[in-house]
C-alpha cells in the first residue's frame, strides 16, 4: 500500500515536523580546527599552558577537532588579541589570555580592549617569584636587598618579560618598596628570560613558577620569595628537600609587594551563548584530568576557576586595577 496515499502527503509531512520537534537539539560543537592564540612568545607561562591544553584535548578526546596553538607575540600581544577582535562571530578561534589583556591596550594604545572580545573562563591565576642565579650568594630576599641597596642605582639588573608588561609592574613596585633603582631588561618571552638568569647575563627575575621550574629542579636558580600574599600549599619536592611551600611570601620579607596573572580563555566578539557554553564545558572537564591537577602542582598555579557575570565582575576589577598600577608605573601611552 502507498503510504503517500493511506494519509495524504500532508499528514506525514506534519508527522515528520512532530517527530523532529520532539528530537533535541544537537548542541554546538566544533566543525573544523580551533585556533588557540598565545598573544607572548614561546616557552613563557602563556605558551606551556597552552600547549598543555592542547595535549590534555588531544590525549583525552575531549574535541572532535583539533586544537592549533599560534603564537602572535608582536606588539606586546596585541597582534593575538587584534585578530581575534577582528574575527568576529568565528567560532572556531580562541584566545589564552595573561594580564596584558589589561596592560597593552593601556602602554601602546592599540584599538582594543578586554571587552572587544567574549570572556570564556578564568582559568587559574599565576604566580610571580623572586628568582637569582643558584651560583649567587643571596640565600633570602633580604640579603639580595641588602646588596641592592650597597650599590649605586641601576647597578643589578631584572630581567622579565616585554615592556610596560607584568614583570616590569612588578620591578617598578619592587624599586619603590626598597627605595632604589634597578636596570630592567626585556625580553621576548618567560622562557628566554629564565636562560639569561642562568646564563648570569641579568640579576634576577620575576619569572612565573612554570617558566622556571625545570632550572630551579636542575639547581641552576634559586626562588627567594613569592609576590603573593600567603605562601604556596603544593608541598610536592621540587629540589632536595625544598618545594613551592619552602618559598616565603615577598611581604614576609620586607618587600611589600603583591601580583596575581589571570590566565584565561576569551573568543571572538559576536559569539552565540552556546558556542562560549562549549568552550567552558570544554574547560571543566579539562580541569578534571591528572595532566591539568599536575600542571597546577608544577607550575604552584592558584587553581580559581571562574565563568560568567562572575568571571565579567573581575575582569572589570582587574581593568581599574592594571591602570592604576600603570599610572603609578608612568606607564600609559600618551602620558
């Protein structure tokens, strides 16, 4: 019997339409490559956690497609964060973001800022720490003061990452919390700053935990305290018997000074509610894998996590924040 004929073309095309509403909506997910933009250079915090995500995705099949780490460091960051600005409703780009999300905008007075783009979720926060030489003598942050202020000013030198960025934030608060000057030298990205310490070509630096672990394991440098207002808990031995909970808080020194990095995930402007839902749902379950647990204890990360109105809110304290420390700092384009 003709189906077609037993109850009329329209009735089943009404049946179909039925059978299909009550199905539910398949929820987006990825149909081609993601772009994962690291507006810094290779080897620094940005970098590693980026190509961590990467291989935690990929080891556990967390995406049907493929994650592709890009590095675009030019400008301070802001060749990253411009192409992400610029490719709006693509939602097959992301972008890992540090404090220069905050920073750049402000010292090179590119046309963007953190709201030019859909915030996804903090990921962690990042530490900062006092790093010298191992060969050095100074065993404590107060014995590596002493000997700055014994010499003329700009005598020792700081290495960290870029210009008008973090570390050099942080190097201008550590000069005024000791009353003296300190000669800052830039470069391209965490990881190259950590081989000029142990190449003695600078004094010390601010690297984050991550991008100096491996020399400070190799006892090539030596944490004298952690710009932080507690102590690390990750208690696992990183050297001897020393761990991230052996290093004393900046503050505990003498040194007044404290610094959080957010370490997040933004997209494109102009994304769907659903396509940023993927990305966070993504990141939850990243966050549940070993690789991500050791990372944190690795890289001594405060492990916060945050999405939504909630992530917005400090994302906009952060902002009144990073320009008040600019301002301080001489820092802003045009001032």
């Amino acid at each position: 019997m003709n189906i077609f004929n037993a109850f009329g073309l329209g009735a089943i095309t009404a049946l179909g339409i039925t059978a299909m509403s009550l199905q539910p909506a398949a929820a987006w997910e990825p149909t081609k490559p993601v772009e994962f933009i690291v507006p810094a250079g290779t080897g620094g915090g940005a970098d590693q956690m980026a190509r961590t995500l990467q291989g935690i995705i990929a080891k556990h099949s967390l995406m049907s497609t493929q994650l592709v780490v890009i590095n675009k460091s030019g400008g301070a960051g802001g060749e990253g964060f411009l192409d992400v600005k610029n490719s709006k409703a693509n939602p097959h780009k992301i972008v890992i973001t540090l404090s220069n999300l905050f920073t750049t905008p402000l010292a090179t007075g590119i046309p963007f800022n953190w709201k030019d783009l859909t915030p996804v979720a903090m990921l962690a926060l990042d530490e900062f720490v006092l790093w010298v030489n191992a060969e050095k003598p100074y065993k404590t942050a107060q014995e590596y003061v002493t000997a700055i202020k014994a010499a003329p000013d700009g005598t020792f030198k700081m290495g960290g990452t870029g210009s008008k960025q973090e570390d050099q934030i942080i190097t201008v608060a550590f000069e005024k919390a000791i009353g003296k000057k300190l000669t800052y030298i830039p470069y391209k990205g965490g990881g190259e700053v950590a081989v000029q310490l142990v190449g003695g070509h600078v004094d010390s630096t601010v690297n984050n935990p991550i991008e100096a672990v491996s020399q400070w394991r190799g006892d090539k440098v030596r944490p004298l305290c952690v710009f932080d207002d507690k102590t690390l808990p990750y208690t696992d031995k990183i050297l001897g018997d020393l761990s991230w909970s052996s290093v004393p808080t900046c503050k505990s020194a003498g040194v007044d000074v404290e610094y959080l990095m957010l370490r997040g995930i933004f997209m494109p402007p102009g994304v769907s509610a659903e396509q940023v839902a993927y990305f966070v749902d993504l990141f939850k379950k990243v966050r549940e894998t070993p690789e991500w647990q050791q990372l944190m204890k690795d890289g001594a990360f405060n492990p916060t996590f945050m999405a939504g109105p909630e992530f917005v809110s400090w994302l906009e304290g952060s902002e009144k924040n990073h320009k008040a420390l600019m301002q301080e700092a001489g820092f802003i384009a045009g001032n």
